[in-house]
C-alpha cells in the first residue's frame, strides 16, 4: 500500500494525503475519506521515506518540569490525544525544575531533528529566553505568557485574586500565603500577584500578608503551613498556589487543631484530584490542563505547516470550584 493508493482509494489527490499525514489544512470531507481508507487498508507511512525527504522525524519533543504532577499528566495526554492523532510520537524529557537540564533538552531535541518542541514553562532566566528565541525548531510554551513567542497560558492571576476575594467575602482577614519560586512568573509570581491586589482592592495591606515559599510537593505546603502557624496563630485565611501544597497546609491545619472552614479558611489552585476526596473537600481554581495540552498541539502542528506564522498567545479561562473550604 503506497500513499498514492490511499489517495485513489479515497478519491483525492496525493498531496491531499500527504498534508493529512502531516497535520495540514484540509476539508472535512477529504479529512474523512483519508481517515477511512487509512483504517480500513492499516497502511502506515514509510518513516525512514519521510525522514529523508523532510530531514525530520515523525516525533515531537516534550520538555516537562516534573513526571510525578497531575497537572504535567493532564497536559501531556492533551497532547498525545492531538499528536498521535497525525501519527506524531512524543519524546518526553523531564527538567526536574533545572533550567541547566531544560536548556540541555532543547539542544538534544534539535540535533535529533524531531519536528517541534513543546515545553512547559517553569523556571525562567535570561538564559533560557535566549534559547527559546534561537530554537530552530517549531517551539510551543506552555504554562506561561511570553511575548513574543507562541504560548498556551492560564488567567493565573484572574484565578487567585477570585479565591482571595471569594475568602475575603466569608470574613476572613488574617491571611497567610503558600507561594512558589518567583522564577516561575505563572505560579510564583502572577497567582500573588494576583492575592495582593484582592486584599489591596478589600482594603487590606497585601504587604503585611506573611508569604512561604514551597516546592510544589504536600510535603512542602505541610512544613510551611506548620512554621506559619507557629509565627502567626491568629491565621484565618490560607491561599495556596498550588492544590498540592494546599493539601499539606490542610493536614497541618487538622493535626493542629483548626477546622476548616470553622476557624479557617483555604483554597489552592489547580483543581487536583485529592481536592475531591480531602476532608474537607478542597476549594479550587480549576485549570484546563488537558485542553491546554490540546491547544499547544494543534499549535504546533500549524506551525509545522508555516514556521513564520505570528505569535500565537492563547489564553485559557478558569473556574472555581468551590467545595467549603473557604
């Protein structure tokens, strides 16, 4: 079965099939007819056919911070879902948060001429931006808001300043908050910036607010949220930046004796799956991670088609799930 069959067979022109193959603008029409043919004969391209002609294998990097998160499995299956849908293979690599190790896979991922990058924003340097700008590849962020490049981000901002409203409306007034590294301007640095300006905009003096940095594991959010306690008891307000550092910070707050949301309030974000079997079940912004993996894809995918293509900047919207806790 040769590609100029499955196009006789479906009743289209050979190049038809070969921008359906590589994710190319098409009718629905043909898109279906293709699609048909292909699962009723099993017929595959030729890989190493294709190689030689484009200099490109049929893979796409993908650049991660972290295996073992909810949000990082959610976005790579959004992904998946798109890529291999135009016979696409993903290669993962994980960073581990090193921005050393990040900028090490953008190199490797080049040299082994896959079609396109896509990578999860997490700490940012200069260093890194310079990299991004000379990437010779199609590169799709996601995670983060740069101008300039092509980017699937969250309103995380938007997010917080709600669920700090949102507390603010039950009454609470003693706030502390559990952060993340700055570095990573979406969760470090936009979800307080977006906390501050809610207490601003209630009247409250953000500055004042007490702020714990953690690393994005249970673990952290619990220590921090038991140092807090110890230097500010009167605490009745806790805001998390992420679901998984919340979930340590409501152990903390249990095994101490607080009740939430009797005594205190609190609320993360990201919508984590423990959020609904916690006790109580925890308030959330959602974020649509898998959708997002979907978008940065379907991005990419384009871009492959026209590498000159203007920057793409998709914004996702949230929800807020709100389960009692706050």
């Amino acid at each position: 079965m040769t590609l100029k069959e499955v196009a006789r067979l479906a009743g289209v022109s050979p190049s038809s099939v070969s921008r359906y193959l590589n994710g190319g603008p098409l009718s629905r029409e043909k898109r279906a007819a293709i699609q048909a043919v292909i699962q009723r004969t099993g017929y595959f391209p030729n890989q190493a056919a294709h190689t030689l002609r484009t200099g490109r294998v049929r893979q796409v990097g993908v650049i991660v911070p972290r295996i073992h998160s909810d949000a990082v499995s959610q976005v790579t299956a959004g992904m998946a879902e798109v890529l291999s849908r135009q016979g696409y293979l993903p290669i993962l690599g994980c960073t581990d948060r090193n921005p050393d190790q990040e900028a090490r896979y953008l190199e490797l991922m080049q040299a082994y001429h896959v079609a396109g990058i896509i990578l999860m924003g997490s700490l940012v340097t200069e260093e890194l931006l310079e990299l991004y700008r000379a990437c010779r590849l199609p590169l799709v962020i996601t995670g983060q808001r740069f101008p300039g490049f092509h980017c699937v981000f969250h309103e995380d901002y938007l997010a917080m300043r709600e669920l700090a409203k949102r507390m603010l409306d039950r009454g609470r007034r003693r706030f502390v908050y559990i952060g993340a590294d700055e570095r990573d301007v979406a969760v470090g640095r936009e979800r307080l910036r977006g906390a501050r300006d809610a207490l601003y905009a209630g009247g409250r003096n953000a500055e004042e607010m007490p702020v714990a940095v953690g690393d994005f594991t249970w673990e952290s959010g619990y220590w921090r949220m038991c140092q807090l306690l110890e230097n500010f008891p009167e605490t009745d307000g806790v805001l998390c930046a992420t679901d998984t550092l919340a979930q340590g910070a409501l152990l903390a707050l249990r095994e101490s004796g607080r009740r939430v949301p009797e005594d205190v309030g609190i609320a993360g974000v990201g919508d984590n799956w423990a959020d609904q079997i916690s006790v109580p079940r925890l308030t959330s912004a959602c974020l649509d991670q898998f959708q997002c993996g979907r978008e940065a894809a379907s991005i990419l995918l384009q871009l492959m088609e026209d590498p000159t293509s203007a920057p793409w900047q998709k914004s996702l919207d949230y929800a807020v799930a709100d389960r009692g806790s706050l």
